[in-house]
C-alpha cells in the first residue's frame, strides 16, 4: 500500500486536470456541432491522462538523474530526489507507459475514424507519437528541449492547439474556425503554469543548469512576459465571446478572470520566488474552470 501511495504521489494528480481542459473544451464544441461521442470523449481522456503521467514520470527521471531536482529545489520533493524510487524503477515504469500510451492512442484513433479516414488517422499516428517522444524528451537526455527553454512552445502547442483542435477534429473529421482563439487562449494559459513552475524554481534551475525561459529571461523579464501572456488569453478570449456571442449564456467564462486578475497583482507584487508555488494549482485550476465555462456557455 506504502508503494501504491508513493507512485501515485509521482504521477502528480494536480497537474492531470489542467491536461483535460482542452479536451473538455473540445467536447463541448462537438456537442455543439452534433459530433460529440462519448467513447471518444472517454478515450480521449484516457490518452490524454496517460501522456501527462508519462511526462511526469520522465520529469522525475530526467531532472532526478541529471541532479537538478535536489534540495535547493523550491517545489515539492520528487521521487528519484528522495530515494523512495530508484532510476531503473522510475525508467521501467516509464516503459510501461509509453505501452499504455501508444495503445490508448491507437484504440483513439481507430474508433475516432476507423479506415474510412486514412489520411486523418495517419496524421493523428503521427501525433500520437510526437506526444509520446515530447512527453519523454522534456528533461530526458542530452538535448532535452526543457533544458533549452524550449518547453514553453511545446506545452502552448500540445496543451492548446493540439489538444483543442486536434481533439475536436477526432469527433468532426474537420477543423472549425470557433475552435481557434479558445485553442490559443488554453495554450497560453497552460504556458503560464509552466513559466510560474520555472519562476520558482529559477534560482535552483540556474545552479543545475536547467536553461528554461524563466532562466533565460531573468527574473524581471520572466514576470513582464508570464504577466503578458495571462493578458494575451483573457484578450483573445474576450474576442472570442464577442465574435460567437448568441446569448449572455456565452459570457459565464468572464468569471474566471476574477481569480486570474488577482493573480496578475499577487505576481507583480512578487518579491520572493519561492511564494510562487500556490499560485501554480489557482492558475492550472482557472484554466480548467475557464475551459468548462467557455464551453457550457457556447452550449448554452
């Protein structure tokens, strides 16, 4: 039982819903559409669950065996830092996933378009293994992208555009204009988590060599561009409900900025990186909250 408990704490449950929100977003506008599928939607989830847990497993992996998760490290303590999972373990497990991964992936894309849509299904294999190999490439090996503060572009690109495009395509078999600026505004935010977990963690970053944005930028730089980006959604998403306004009913994701505004002031007044990482589980749950209102309100 102590065993279960240790790898489901390194799966990080925390991070699992913010992976959705894209998905969920989609749904609704499938639904919308008269497309929506409940065991896509399922599978769908499914998939998108496992890529985050195989991303988390290979974080712990990478940054463990490449010691930059040690204790000048701000955040929660890690698997590999503490002992409590050796690297061989970590690494098998993370075979073991990528198994799961790949198979849900495929079951995915067979029941989204079967062998009616060839094209689409070899694009979306394609995808699915491009999920794969970034989920594992984040901090592990030599030219891991996360080292080179390349990680901000692949979560806007895989937690927005993919996730919310891509997953509405699986139950239209086409894109659609309404899908793009809520595509944006979720990759955004999604990149805004990540930049607030580099924020935090930039001095001990810094001393491991891990060269993320935050570290690249620096402190100062890294606050003007998080604080541009949370702007930039709540923009973009705002042009969003003007553009597909049809009721009021459409507008309840406006709520979601309260807490987003909040966050923008607790940032800016920020002295002490370290005071950061309560913000990471408010912005990742807003967006969540954002994606589900945006979409019940486009339904209703």
């Amino acid at each position: 039982m102590k065993n279960l408990s240790i790898w489901i704490s390194t799966m990080r449950l925390r991070t699992l819903p913010l992976s959705i929100s894209g998905i969920i977003l989609a749904s609704c506008f499938a639904e919308y559409n008269g497309y929506f599928d409940w065991l896509v939607c399922t599978l769908a989830i499914l998939t998108t669950l496992s890529f985050q847990i195989l991303s988390n497993l290979a974080n712990d992996y990478g940054d463990g065996i490449k010691g930059t998760d040690n204790n000048d490290r701000v955040g929660p303590d890690r698997a590999i830092q503490t002992g409590v999972i050796s690297p061989e373990e970590m690494f098998n497990a993370i075979k073991i996933n990528v198994l799961i991964s790949i198979g849900l992936a495929f079951f995915l894309i067979f029941t989204a378009f079967g062998v009616k849509y060839f094209f689409l299904t070899l694009i979306f294999f394609a995808l699915g293994i491009a999920s794969v190999a970034a989920a594992i490439r984040y901090t592990v090996g030599n030219n891991a992208y996360g080292y080179k503060g390349l990680g901000d572009i692949y979560v806007f690109v895989f937690f927005g555009l993919i996730s919310v495009i891509g997953c509405y395509v699986l139950y239209a078999k086409t894109i659609d204009h309404v899908v793009f600026l809520p595509a944006i505004t979720i990759g955004l935010l999604s990149a805004a988590v990540l930049n607030l977990n580099n924020m935090r963690d930039i001095e001990s970053d810094i001393k491991s060599d891990k060269i993320t944005l935050a570290v690249k930028l620096g402190v100062v730089n890294a606050k003007k561009y998080h604080i541009t980006i949370v702007c930039l959604a709540i923009v973009l998403s705002s042009l969003f409900g003007i553009l597909y306004f049809t009721s009021f009913w459409n507008l309840i994701f406006v709520v979601a900025y309260i807490p987003l505004i909040i966050h923008i002031k607790k940032v800016l007044k920020n002295s002490d990186s370290k005071l950061l990482d309560p913000e990471l589980k408010k912005v990742a749950l807003t967006t969540v909250a954002l994606a589900v209102l945006m979409g019940v309100g486009h339904i209703l």
